[in-house]
C-alpha cells in the first residue's frame, strides 16, 4: 500500500535550462509522481522567459515567470522591457516578474546596470500587478535600499535563495516579502541558513529548488530537480518542530498568497491539526485585545483557516474531531479564549477522557472573572495540562500589552488562576510572548514564584 506524500510546490526551478533538455517531460513526470503539485518555471533573460512560458502553456501544473536576471541586465532595454510586458499581457500563467535583482559575486553586468534594470522590472511589476522574484547575491544593502526606494512593498515579491543573515530577513519580512530556501538548506554546514528559518515566522516561507542548480544534501554535486524540493520541506520542517504536512500547508498557502497558484481550504476549522495534536476552535471571543495576537491581521494559523462563521455546537465539535486517538493530545485552543465556553470545554473533555485522550486548555487564565467564581475544580479529572498566558511581569506592562476588558484586575486574576490551578491540573504552565521590551526573565521569575513551569513564545510566531 503506498504512502500519500503531503503535496508540495516548487516555487523556483529553470525547467527551460539546458541540462533538462534531453528529459524535460521525464522531470516533470518526476515531480508529478513525487507529489509536486505546482512548479513556477523562472525566466532569466528573454529567451529563457519566452521558453518559460511555452512551458506552462504545455502543462497545467506549471506557471511561469518573465524577467531578466542581474547577469543579463543589459538586455533591459525599452525594447527589452517591452518583450517583457508582451510575455505577461499574452499569458495568463506569468505570475511573477523574475528574476531580476543584483549579482556582485560574479559582477558579469556593470553594477549600475544591475541596479537599471532591478529597478525597471520593479517599475514593470507595479504597472501589471504582480510580485518580483528577487536574486541578490552579496548585495544586500543595495538590493534593500532599492526595494524601499521603489516602494516595492506595493507589488510584494520573494527572496529567491535567501543567502542574508537574520537582520537581513527581518528587513525584508518588514517590507512585506517572502523568503525561499533551497536545497542548500540541507548542507550540514550550513547552520547560519538553518538559524534564519528558525528565526522566521513561517508565513513567510517559500520551497525551491533553483533547479537544476544547488541539489540537496543527498544528491549534492548531481543535478537537481523540483521532486527534490521534499529535502528541503523535511529540514524546515525539523527545524521548526513541525510535519512535512504542516510545512506543506503553510508553503501552499504563502504561495497562493504571493502568486495566485493553486487552490487553498479557507473553510473555517473547528478542528485543526499541526504536528501530531489536534487543535479545537471554539470560539472567536476573548476578554484581552493582545497587541502582538495574528488574528488582528489576518486569521491564519499554520495554513488554516481560523475566523468562526458560528460558535460550534457540542455535536459539531465532536464531529469535526472525530477519532480523537489518532492524535497525542487534543488542545482547546484556536483563535479565541475557550473557557469563555466552559459548559461546552466540559463536556468535551469529558468525552475524550473516556476515550483515553489526553486534553490541554491554552488559555488566558481570566475564566475565573469571566465567571465569577473559580472554575478550576470543575475541571479536575477532565483536563491533563493547562498553558496560562502570563505575558508580563506586573499589572501595567499586562494591561498595556494584553488590553484586558477586566484592567488592571485581569493581570491579578491571571496570577490567582495559576495559583488555583496547581490544586487541580496536573501539569501547569505560565508562557509569555518574547516581544520586543517584555522582560521574559522577569516573567519566569513570577511562574517559579506561582509555583508553576514556565515556557518562552516566540514572538510572531502562532501554532
């Protein structure tokens, strides 16, 4: 019986370069075969744009991006430019400008050439509406200062083979940008590369292969390919503490978002899974209005789909879960504070403790004011663990931070449910959010104060 792969997309490969000449339609085979649902065929200079798009016309799983990369960037020219804007007004499957950006490595363009012609595709992209795929190789402050100098932040685009540190990537996460990493990712020296994923929120990711260039760690110094882009899914996801399913959902996702490719569930989820436990949805409402929470901008977690149409029933929660053994835990948590549902967080716990599930509440630890009364012996027996969000050291910075509907009695309330909880929960949790000006050494002082274990959120960072 085979294994279902999680489908994955390569988001950069030169399907037109010459060393696919021979076996093109075998490569794609491959990718297809591999679970490689799209793959986004990059131009370099016009003839290998114009090649690019013969190929997405030939196969529905392709798309294609037009543009002229810092080694040609001569050939950006009004004529060229022109032949540029013809490729896209002719072709719907040009979903990006790209490559363009700047190359001093090899310097095989005069540098203020380079920069011309960035700037000229930069200019083209905003006239048609799409992204730009930026190459910059030992060019980091310039490829920067023209991204924000053209107001690129309008069109958005990608990093191709990000190569930064990680005041780079947080530059160009600012400016709104992607950031792709390629197979170079699996090199077993190259823990800078892997330090700047860790360090990325994963809505900023993209796969690629760059292929038939930079093949992974299992196939290094042989020609690469898109079925390869699996090596890379696999190490983001080790790094991240994630599936390769996860990865491959978050990646579809940013990719539907930067270029339009494929098709992606924005169904609401009451029931969602990342890694091995199952999240449950139940709510949308909540007494804080935390400063840094993601749902604010959009409400996305690890590719799903958060905003409830409806609070669900306690029959719709059990069906949207279904075999709950399938998972190591099951976690109330979503986009909302759950135990706003208590009545309902009960009974389901009820249910899966019967089962043999192990149950974890993520909470903002105000049930008690919300309800008036301590709510934590009603769940004695239902509930294995419990994460508080602690998020400050004193009333003030909570207040300024978290919002809170109750002021500056919700920090207390905070601490009270700790303490209350203890009794009752075997294994209890303070977290807090490592924003920028939070004093987290601070906020582990108070847990080990409360007697509880204390745990450290990267800061945007969700799920």
């Amino acid at each position: 019986m085979s294994v279902q792969l999680p489908p994955l997309i390569d988001t950069h490969a030169h399907l037109d370069h010459q060393q696919f000449a021979a076996d093109r339609e075998d490569v794609i085979a491959r990718a297809r075969a591999a679970g490689i649902s799209y793959i986004l065929t990059v131009g370099c200079d016009l003839e290998s744009s114009r090649q690019s798009v013969a190929i997405a016309r030939a196969h529905p799983e392709i798309y294609a991006a037009v543009g002229i990369h810092p080694h040609d960037a001569p050939q950006a020219t009004d004529e060229g430019m022109a032949e540029l804007a013809r490729l896209i007004s002719e072709e719907p499957r040009v979903v990006a400008v790209g490559e363009t950006g700047l190359d001093y490595y090899r310097d095989r363009a005069p540098r203020q050439t380079q920069r011309e012609a960035f700037r000229r595709q930069i200019g083209l992209a905003r006239s048609v509406g799409l992204p730009i795929i930026v190459h910059d190789r030992d060019a980091h402050e310039d490829v920067l200062q023209i991204l924000v100098e053209e107001n690129a932040r309008e069109v958005g685009g990608v990093l191709h083979c990000f190569s930064g540190d990680i005041a780079m990537a947080k530059a160009c996460i600012d400016l709104g940008f992607f950031l792709s990493f390629p197979g170079t990712l699996t090199y077993p020296k190259n823990e800078a590369m892997r330090d700047v994923v860790r360090f990325i929120p994963t809505e900023h990711l993209l796969i690629e292969t760059d292929c038939p260039y930079l093949a992974p760690q299992p196939m290094r110094g042989k020609r690469n390919e898109p079925a390869l882009v699996r090596h890379t899914a696999e190490t983001i996801a080790d790094i991240k503490g994630l599936t390769v399913a996860d990865v491959s959902r978050i990646t579809a996702l940013n990719t539907h978002a930067l270029f339009g490719i494929g098709e992606v569930d924005q169904t609401s989820k009451i029931a969602y899974r990342i890694r091995n436990a199952l999240y449950l949805n139940v709510t949308n409402r909540c007494t804080n209005a935390c400063i840094f929470c993601a749902k604010f901008k959009d409400f996305q977690v690890k590719g799903h789909h958060l905003r409830l149409d409806h609070e669900p029933t306690v029959s719709e929660v059990k069906a949207a879960i279904g075999d709950p053994k399938d998972y190591q835990e099951v976690v109330f948590c979503g986009y909302g504070e759950p135990l706003i549902r208590l009545d309902l967080v009960k009974e389901i716990s009820a249910w899966l403790k019967e089962k043999g599930v192990r149950v974890r509440i993520n909470t903002d630890g105000q049930a008690n004011l919300i309800h008036g009364r301590n709510v934590l012996p009603e769940l004695a027996g239902l509930v294995d663990a419990i994460s508080v969000s602690l998020n400050a050291p004193d009333a003030q910075t909570y207040q300024r931070i978290c919002q809170s509907r109750f002021d500056l009695a919700g920090y207390d309330g905070v601490k009270d449910f700790l303490r209350q909880a203890v009794k009752t929960i075997p294994t209890v949790t303070a977290s807090a959010v490592a924003m920028p000006g939070i004093d987290i050494e601070a906020c582990r002082r108070v847990a080990t104060e409360l007697g509880v274990e204390f745990r450290e959120r990267e800061y945007n960072e969700v799920g």
